[in-house]
C-alpha cells in the first residue's frame, strides 16, 4: 500500500489540523552573501531532523517607538523573508509562513509580491505598524484590502497577543475583526503566561460561537530563554514572564534547562485544554536568540513537541 500523501499546511489549516511550525529570522542585511548561504544551510539541516510542517520567516522591524527602553540585543535590519525564502531557501520542500511588516511596504510593492506568491506553498501574515504614531507606507487595512482584490487566495494569517488581552480584554474581539476580514489563522505572539492564553482562547471560542462562525486555528507561539539577556529581551518584546518564573530564570545555574521544561510543560497544557475546548490549534517553536545553544535548544523543543502532539 502507498503512504498518504502529506497534507500541505494549507490543508491543515483548513481542515483543523495540528501544525507544528518553527520560526526564524532572516540573515542580517548586511551579511556577505556566502555567509548568507551558510546561515541556509544550517537552517535546512537542524530542520531536516524534526518532522515539522512548514517554516515561519520574520519580518523584522524597528520597534523602539513601541518601547522606548535600551534593546537588549540591537536592531539589525535583516533581508527581506520572500527574497531569503525564493534565493536561498529552494532546499525547503515544504510550506512557508511569510510576515509582512506591511508599513514598511509601498502599496505597488506589496501588490507586486502578491501577484508573483505561490499560494500552494506560501502563506502571509500582515503586521501592523508597532505604534499608532509610527509613519508608514500601506496601513494595515490597506493591506487587507489590497490582498482581497489582488489575491483572494492567498491563505492569510494575522497576530495574537496574550498580553494585550490581558491590559485591554478584547483581544479576542480583534481577532474575529480580523477573521471578518479574511484572516484564516492566527499566530500567537510568545507564550509564557499559560492562564491568561487560555483565558483568551476561551473567550474567543465562545465569541465565534455566540456569532455562529467556525473559530480559526491559533498557532501558538514557544520560545526557550537560555540566559537573564534573553529574558530581558523577551520582556522587551512585551512578553508577559510570570513572576515566580522570572524570579527562576534569573537565579538559576542553568536557565536553558529550566525554560525548556516549562515549555514542554506549557505545550502539554494547551494541547490539553485546546483539545477539550473544541478549538483548532498548533505551535510555532522560535529562538528570540541568535546564540547557537538557544537555536539548537529550540530545535529539540519542536521535536519534543511533535511527540506531544503524535
């Protein structure tokens, strides 16, 4: 008997399965070219031992206007995700998730893009601009607008944030605007603060059924912190890290470890309480580090997670 094909990420998506993703940045705008091809190297290597379902590629964008403390790591602008992915990545036989910053864009660049994607292997998430006062190009709705005429196919994602619902309670409010828009799945933002994750998908899955609508699949976001610099940057980032769990990381020999099991520990309490919910779900496992320990760490963390999962 032949094997069953694989489902694209697409079809998951669609069909409510769980996808299990990993996520990454693009080499630094700066890097020489043969350093860029060595960085995708590495990248299609570590992923070919774990079974996963596709790759997130970030883009990344200036936030200081967002959070006006010191970046514990620098910003660096890094190469455009569809370039990367088209130039770099043709090794990767398997879906793609790629971000879009979208104010960094002219709307006759974005509309370019749309027009050449690939929509069977290539999905997109739209970011908006990291604060109401930040100039940009093409506006987030724009951009909606903009796919839906220039490319209704394309499957597109949008962001979660725990924390904002926690500060402001209608999260899950701004996520069925964004399904009423055509946002087929969301990606969470990292997750550390459990109950209140929970608490959100909650009340976004019993939103969608007051409103008689399908709820979407919400991918959910792990990222391992192997040292204090990390956990300040996660912070930075607007990542919510629980007290009692901050307090550990910082007073630990081994931070690495200790972040590893919670995650292990938080994925296993979603998997649970998503499945008894009745809500679609998957996770995106990341690195908010560039430290070789951190990437290789978050590596096994997916692999741990696919057993999970299975």
């Amino acid at each position: 008997m032949s094997e069953t094909p694989r489902p694209s990420l697409r079809q998951m998506i669609e069909s409510g399965g769980e996808p299990l993703l990993v996520g990454i940045t693009p080499p630094r705008r700066s890097a020489a070219p043969e350093q860029v091809e060595e960085i995708a190297g590495r990248t299609l290597e570590r992923l070919s031992a774990v079974d996963v379902d596709g790759l997130i590629l970030y883009d990344i964008d200036d936030e200081s206007d967002r959070n006006p403390e010191q970046r514990p790591f620098p910003y660096l602008p890094t190469m455009d995700p569809a370039s990367f992915h088209d130039r770099h990545l043709a090794g990767w036989d398997r879906s793609v998730i790629v971000y879009r910053c979208v104010g960094k864009y002219p709307e006759a660049d974005l509309a370019d893009w749309l027009r050449a994607v690939d929509t069977d292997r290539v999905l997109g998430v739209f970011v908006g601009a990291s604060s109401g006062d930040k100039p940009v190009h093409t506006h987030l709705g724009q951009a909606h607008a903009l796919r839906h005429e220039v490319r209704a196919d394309l499957s597109l994602g949008a962001v979660s944030i725990t924390e904002r619902y926690t500060r402001r309670g209608d999260e899950h409010l701004r996520m069925l605007e964004k399904q009423e828009r055509g946002v087929v799945f969301f990606i969470s933002q990292v997750v550390y603060d459990v109950g209140a994750t929970k608490s959100m998908l909650s009340d976004y899955f019993y939103a969608c059924r007051e409103r008689g609508v399908a709820p979407r699949p919400v991918i959910l976001t792990l990222s391992v912190c192997g040292s204090v610099k990390t956990l300040e940057f996660l912070q930075w980032l607007g990542v919510d890290v629980p007290r009692w769990l901050e307090n550990t990381l910082r007073h630990t020999d081994d931070p690495l470890t200790e972040s590893y099991e919670q995650c292990v520990a938080n994925a296993r309490e979603l998997i649970g309480f998503c499945r008894r919910l009745g809500l679609p779900f998957g996770f995106n496992v990341e690195s908010v580090s560039s430290r070789r320990v951190e990437i290789e760490a978050s590596v096994a963390l997916a692999a741990e997670i696919r057993r999970l999962l299975d």
